[in-house]
C-alpha cells in the first residue's frame, strides 16, 4: 500500500533530506519526499507510521492533520519556493499566482490561511522577503538596490520601508551589525 503524508515545517532541501536518510535507515520505503510531503509503501502501516512519526518529531517536524492545515503548508511551501530562485518570478499578483500554482480560488486559501494562522498571506509573504533580504545583505553579493530588484521590490525605498517596519531599524543598520539575525522560515508567522 502506499501511503501519503503532509508534514509541516519542511522548508528546504537538507529538510529533504534529513527525513529520507531517517526513514531510509528505519527501515521505511521511501517513494518520494519533497517539501511538505512523504510518500512510503508498506506492507504494515502501523509499525510504519510510528517510525515516521518518531523520524518527524525527533526533527522538529509534525505530521498535518485535516485539509485546512494541508492547505495553509501549501501556501507556506508555494511562498518558499517562490523566493528560492531569484530574481522573482511571477506573472501578475501573488494573489494569482497562488490560485493557479495550488488549484484553489485565491479567496478561500485567503480566508482558511488567515484563520487558521491569525496573520494575512500578504503579511505572511512579506515577512518571507525580509528574510531573504537579510540573508543577501549577509551574503554580501548584492547592493540594496539589486536585492530589491531581486526581490520584486519596485524601488529600493518601498524595501527599505518595509525593513524598517518588520525589523525596527534600516537597511544599512543591519548589514553594520554583521550578524545573524535571521529568523528560521518554519518559525515565521
């Protein structure tokens, strides 16, 4: 039998890989794993599913139960993808970029993600971007303007803006710190 699982907290490829290596070496048959999701077979599910669940709790991961919770780690997910590979890219709003990336009106991934994480995709969104922003001006690769340009920004002072509404001080505060604090993206709400 084959067996589906959505695990929340996944964010990125050493998440990946951490939970394949653990389940491989107890004993599980991986199919597939990617962000937000585990597919095994299994002859004994229970035995199984115990496994994964002690591979998923002792990484910090959990297993989602319920469509609501699915869908809201699918909005996450689909977010996180998005900022790996820049600069940006996206057609239109991010609003329809959800709704064709996960199949699902705009407005009820709207409603369920605010509901069920008391905070607004959009704000959800931008507090994603401000960790990116920290982790290219840590990088060192990039001027501000690139990194706004990088991160679909339409100018450096609307970056700048935000930055200093999410974080409490400027751009150039931050890179004068040189050091890390970033915030984990599976802690981000």
């Amino acid at each position: 039998m084959i067996v589906e699982v959505f695990v929340k907290n996944m964010v990125c490829d050493r998440c990946i890989k951490v939970v394949t290596n653990e389940l491989v070496e107890e004993g599980v048959a991986v199919q597939e794993v990617e962000l937000g999701k585990v597919v095994y077979k299994t002859e004994n599910k229970e035995e199984d599913q115990l496994k994964l669940t002690k591979v998923l709790e002792q990484n910090s991961f959990e297993e989602i139960q319920g469509s609501d919770q699915i869908l809201v780690e699918q909005v996450k997910l689909c977010l996180i993808k998005l900022l790996q590979k820049l600069p940006i890219e996206k057609e239109g709003t991010l609003s329809n970029y959800l709704s064709e990336e996960i199949h699902y009106k705009y407005s009820s991934l709207s409603r369920v993600f605010s509901y069920t994480e008391n905070i607004t995709i959009e704000k959800y969104f931008i507090r994603l971007k401000i960790e990116k922003v920290k982790e290219l001006i840590q990088s060192k690769q990039y001027n501000f303007t690139q990194i706004s340009q990088l991160l679909d920004y339409s100018n450096v002072n609307h970056l700048s803006r935000q930055f200093k509404t999410e974080t409490g001080m400027n751009l150039s505060e931050y890179k004068t710190l040189e050091q890390n604090f970033r915030n984990s993206l599976d802690r981000i709400l």
